[in-house]
C-alpha cells in the first residue's frame, strides 16, 4: 500500500465543495501549513512577544512597529490567524489520518496471498530452484524458517495442473505504517495541546466573559475584578513576583494591551533567596527556598525552586524564571555637577520615586528621581592597556571590558591581558523633568583603577535605552573621595581665586627681573582660565571647557599658527589650574600635595573632566552611599493540562519517525507446485520474489540470505 497525497474525494455538493474538501484532506496542503507555522514560530522566538508598545517603536520606528503590531507579530502565538492556522492543521492532519488509516489496517491484515503465479515473475528479486521435498512439506518447513527470522506467514493451498501446490506469504516490517499513524497522530496531539497550554482559554474567557487587559498603575489589591481570572481557570502561564519575607498569591499574564491578574489557589512565601556567580560576574545558580500556604485548608508546604527544577502544587508548576530587586532601600549623595549648586542627601527604594525642585520661586523646575537598579556585584575586565604599558591611551575612554574578543569568529581568542574584578556596587536611576521626558544614570559606588594609575568615579548617562553609557570619569583625591576635585571644580567658578592662581602661576613662571612679561602671561593665563572656566564675556556662545579654548583658536588665530598657539595654551592651562587645586587645598586647611608623577596624572585626568564637566546633562549626580539589599524571586507559575498530551504528542512523533526511517517492509512470496513427469511426485517446484517498498544497498543481501535459506542453494548455484 502507498500513502497517497490526494485527498478525500467526496461525490456529493458542488464542485467547489469536493474541490476544498480535496484540498483540505491533501497531505501537501498539511505540509505547507505545517510550515507557514514553522515560520511563525521562528518570527515569535526571535522577536520579543508581550512587550510595551514604545520598546517596539524604539526598535522598528513608529511605521515599522504599526504596521508588526496591525498583523500581531507582537503576540504571535495568540494571534488569529496563527491559530486559524493551527486549527486548519489540525482539521487538515486529522483528515489525512482519517482516510488512509482504513488502508493501513486493511494492508497490515492482508498478506496478499491470493497473487498469482505469473505476477511473481515482475518482480525485481525473484529466483526459482527445484526442492528435493513435497510442496506441503517445503511450504511447512519454509514457513517455520521464516517465523524463526521475525516474519509474518500464512499458506494458502491451491490447485494446479500438476496437483496440489501452496503459496507461502510472508511479511515483515509492518511497524513501517504505523509510524505513519504515529507520526500524523503526534501533530494533530502537539497541536492540540499547544491550544490547551496557549492563550485560547484566556482570550475565550475575554470574549465570553467580559474580562479585559489592565494598562493602569497602583496595588494589585485595587485591581478591579474585570481584569482578575479565577483560580478555577484551566490553563494559564504567568509571573510572580515575591520579594524575600513577604509572600504572592496573584500571577500576572503579560498582554499586547495591558496585563491580566490570574488569582492562584495558594501565596508562595520566598523565605531567602540563594544566589551564586561565576567569576565573570554572571549567575552561576539561583534558588529560593519557599513556603506554599493553601488559601483553602491553611496547610503549608516547604519547597526549594531552581532553575529546572520546579515545585509543584495542586497541578500548578513553580518555575524559578529569574530575579530582581525586591525594593532595596538606597542613600544616595547628591554630587553638584555646577558650582552654584548645593550638596545634599537623600533616601529612597529601589523601584520607586522622589520629587526634586530645581531653582527657586516661578521658575522652579520639577524633576522627578527614579530609582531604577541596584547592581552589588559588578565583575568587570580591568585588563592593562592594549600594546603595553607605554602605549598611548585617551584618559577620557571608559570601556571596562576594552579587550573582549578583538577577532570575531568561531577561532576567536579573547585578549591575554583580561583580568575580572569585581568593582564594587553601582547605582542606576532616572531623572525626569516636568515634560516626561528622562535620562537614564548609572554610577559605580566606589572608584575604579581603569589602568591609568589613579583611581576615578565613573558616572554613566544616556538619552534612550538603545544608546551604549557615556561615562564622566572623575579622579579620585588622595582620600579616595571626590571631594579635591570637587574644591578644584568651585575654586575655577570663582574669579577670585582664578585671579590669584593666575598670579602665583605667572610669579613662579617667569624671573621676576621681567615684569612686563609676567604681566603679559597673567593677561594670557587669566583669558585661558576664564575661557577654559566658561567666564570669558567675549566668548559668546562657546562654553567652557577644551572646547571653548578649540572655538577661540579657530575664530582669532590663522590656520599654519594654531597648532603652536594650542600647544603655548594648554601649557598655561596646566600650570594655572596646578596652582589653583594647590590654593584651594590652601583655602581648606590641606597640606599641598607633593608635585610627583602620581600628582600629574591625576591634574591630566582632572581637567578632561572638568572640560568634560560642561557638557553633563543634569545639574546633579547622585553617588551611592549607603543601601540595603532586598533581594526578589520572579517565578513562573503554570497549569498546563496540555503538557501530558504535548509530551505523548512527542513520544509518538519520535516512534512514528524512527519506525518511518528504520523500518522497512518486507513481502516475500514462495510458489510451490509438484514437478510434472512420472516419479516426480516426491519434488516441488519453487519460485521466490521479494518486494520492499525502500530498496537499500543490502537489499541484493537480504534476497540472496534468503534463497540459500529456503530454497537450500549454494553460494555458486544460479
């Protein structure tokens, strides 16, 4: 028997009737639904499902996300047309099964006894040979060697015109077909058990009961009804969130639209949460140790959730899907990032929000803090620089993992300097202004030696989420504080003190034996402190900073001069802002630092930053000072009456294929009949064909084993 392709022919309704009923039945019609959806779930495994909206607009742009969103690709598995799709594969699937199981069961009874003489002699394997026995005799003793081998046999007496003959009918290998039932059997099993694990039930109940997605904010207790599913629900996949020492009872079911609450049957109580890294900084194994609490009976019950190892309750399985922050609280200090600002502190928890004013009266400005992240352990690559310690590097180039895999490819080597550490915990947070729009800040508590021989503070900022951090890196004093830097930072905003540090520079600078030159340097260095401090009225529009010295040699200096002219500049910038940090260690009570290597590097690395100073988006930046870590379970939480019908789904798929593949049918037909002539009686003649539906390189094998088994032939006989 083959399995045909065409589908059922109906002889009843029109044309177009027996036409789709044809198309819908046809195998190839189940194949190519069957890889509509291959590539659907491609298309969901690669794009993220259930995400807001706006993080589709950020990565598609506003036409390209509208146009994903028109046709669902943002919740591909619940989509309709993907579950029209599963459905007609199903319909599709079970039609096929339905119109040639009939066949299969009616050819796996058949042994095809009834083939005639003369048909044996189109087959490919056939031989013929004369038998020293009866035919009743050979017949029997052929079909016991066979049965011995595995095959199926049956003899049919017949008669011929030289008396009574037998044919022997044999078969092997029939599994072959039930792999076929098995293997469509399994797609129509995962398919609908993918149904009864999917968002059918849930979005039914949206459709039949009224109950809506949730897009609002607030307690999940002030959740109206409308947006909660029973406990009785069937089937339902969704996250719990529970911060350690307090417990969760409702699930929450991540919409295209908004969220559903799904009330759970029992609170999940996270006793401690356990976690272990790797030296890399990343996760090597997290566990929570819970207590399940029976809403109905009070009974409790110990568990301990890991990842690919869940708990399970009353049919609902708790799956450890990752971690957060439960609401750590964090004391922050507020780094004034302009000199007329003043320093303050302030607490808050991680996940919620503080009010900040900006200026005073009318024109105050609201600004909203965010606490976004608290990150304890921050293992980074604090390798050496690239080419030796004598390369030249940009002080102002934050990459604390610059020597990831220089060469792509699956020969890659990751640079021989890579040395991890972990540098401490670091900060993220928000600051919003009263428009909506924020900026996203991440600043590392402690600071960080990056290889440049003094310590700095790393404050990272960026404008979207799909931007990499920009970081300020500002040295740490010889406390390991930002505070010199912040004294330096005042001393330049004040003319005061710029004035006097002009004067002892020119006074240090120049023989006192010239006076008009040292008045010719004070002129010099107090233009290049005012423009480098953004105090210059004559500047206009330029700043402050390394720039705004750029902008005046370009506007006041010709083009073959300004390379001679920056070089002159810059000396006197060192030299006054070298005499300013030494006054305003002075104005502070400090003894003077001694002028030494280490005392260079740090003046190099301080006036980038405060050159890169200007240009720091917010007035503020906030260091981390003091926190205390609430860590938070983020489990999944699962009743899927389909998985026992998705995994005999597999099962039968892995039986169906492999018995398609590696099994193989066999029929084999023995003829046996009396030799004509006198004294004959006691011989037979015997002809031999065996047919397989798959021929294989040892098929000419299997044929010739046979013959010499049967029909007693030797290896040399024709």
């Amino acid at each position: 028997m083959t399995v045909s392709t065409q589908g059922l022919e109906v002889s009843f309704g029109s044309r177009a009737w027996r036409s789709a009923v044809e198309l819908v039945s046809s195998m190839r019609f189940a194949i190519s639904l069957l890889t509509v959806i291959c590539i659907a779930s491609v298309i969901g495994t690669v794009l993220k499902q259930h995400e807001p909206y706006p993080n589709y607009v950020n990565q598609f742009g506003p036409f390209w996300a509208e146009v994903f969103r028109s046709i669902d690709l943002y919740s591909v598995y619940s989509a309709w047309w993907f579950l029209l799709i599963l459905a007609f594969l199903v319909l599709s699937t079970s039609l096929c099964i339905a119109r040639n199981t009939p066949k299969i069961l009616s050819d796996l009874r058949s042994y095809k006894e009834d083939l005639r003489e003369t048909s044996l002699q189109a087959f490919h394997h056939r031989a013929e040979a004369l038998l020293p026995e009866p035919p009743q005799t050979a017949a029997e003793r052929i079909g016991r060697q066979l049965v011995q081998e595995g095959w199926r046999v049956r003899l049919q007496p017949r008669e011929t015109a030289h008396g009574p003959g037998v044919m022997v009918a044999a078969k092997a290998g029939q599994a072959n077909k039930l792999g076929y039932l098995a293997a469509h059997s399994a797609i129509v099993l995962i398919c609908l058990g993918g149904l009864l694990d999917g968002d059918l039930i849930v979005r039914a109940q949206m459709l039949l009961n009224g109950k809506t997605p949730y897009n609002g904010g607030g307690l999940i207790s002030d959740v109206p009804a409308q947006h909660r599913l029973s406990e009785r629900n069937p089937t339902f996949r969704g996250n719990l969130f529970v911060a350690e020492g307090t417990s969760g009872d409702t699930a929450i079911l991540s919409q295209s639209d908004g969220i559903l609450l799904q009330e759970l049957p029992f609170a999940v109580e996270l006793k401690k949460f356990v976690v272990e890294y790797y030296e890399t900084g990343m996760p090597k194994l997290f566990a929570s140790d819970i207590v399940i609490h029976d809403k109905a009976t009070g009974e409790k019950q110990e568990a301990r959730v890991e990842v690919n190892h869940p708990a399970s309750y009353k049919g609902i399985e708790i799956y450890q899907s990752s971690f957060d922050d439960g609401g750590s609280r964090v004391k922050l200090k507020a780094i004034p990032m302009r000199a007329a600002t003043r320093p303050f502190e302030i607490e808050g928890v991680i996940g919620g929000k503080s009010q900040l004013t900006k200026g005073q009266g009318d024109d105050a400005e609201k600004l909203t803090l965010e606490y976004t992240g608290l990150r304890v352990i921050n293992v980074e690559n604090l390798g050496g620089r690239e080419g030796g310690s004598d390369g030249a590097v940009d002080v102002r180039k934050v990459d604390l993992q610059s020597t990831l895999a220089r060469h792509l490819g699956s020969g890659s080597k990751p640079s021989a300097n890579k040395t991890l550490r972990n540098v401490g915990p670091s900060i993220s947070y928000k600051l919003r202004d009263a428009s909506g729009q924020a900026r996203e800040f991440n600043n590392y508590m402690l600071p960080i030696d990056a290889g440049d021989g003094v310590p700095v503070f790393l404050l990272g900022v960026r404008e979207t989420p799909a931007e990499p951090m920009r970081y300020l890196r500002i040295p740490a004093d010889d406390q390991g504080s930002m505070d010199g830097f912040l004294r330096l930072r005042d001393a330049l905003a004040d003319p005061a003190m710029r004035a006097e540090a002009v004067r002892r520079y020119a006074a240090r600078a120049v023989d006192p034996a010239q006076p008009q030159v040292a008045r010719q340097l004070e002129v010099s260095a107090a233009r290049t402190l005012a423009l480098f401090a953004g105090a210059d009225p004559q500047a206009g529009t330029r700043g402050a900073g390394l720039q705004a010295i750029s902008d005046f040699l370009e506007a006041n200096v010709p083009e073959p001069e300004r390379e001679r002219a920056g070089e002159v500049l810059l000396r006197i910038l060192n030299g006054s802002l070298f005499e300013l940090q030494a006054l305003a260690r002075e104005r502070a009570g400090l003894a003077p630092l001694q002028a030494d290597d280490a005392l260079r590097r740090y003046m190099n690395l301080a006036v980038l930053a405060l050159s890169d100073l200007a240009f720091y988006p917010a007035p503020m930046a906030f260091q981390l000072v003091d926190f205390q870590q609430v860590q938070a379970s983020v489990f999944q939480v699962a009743r899927a009456p389909g998985k026992a019908v998705v995994y005999l789904g597999c099962a039968l798929l892995i039986i169906g294929v492999f018995a398609m593949l590696y099994v193989r049918e066999r029929r084999l037909w023995v003829w046996l009949e009396p030799v004509a002539g006198a004294g004959e009686g006691a011989r037979s003649r015997a002809r031999i064909a065996m047919s397989t539906h798959r021929r294989m390189l040892d098929t000419d094998r299997i044929f010739d084993d046979l013959q010499r088994k049967l029909l007693n032939r030797k290896d040399d006989q024709p």
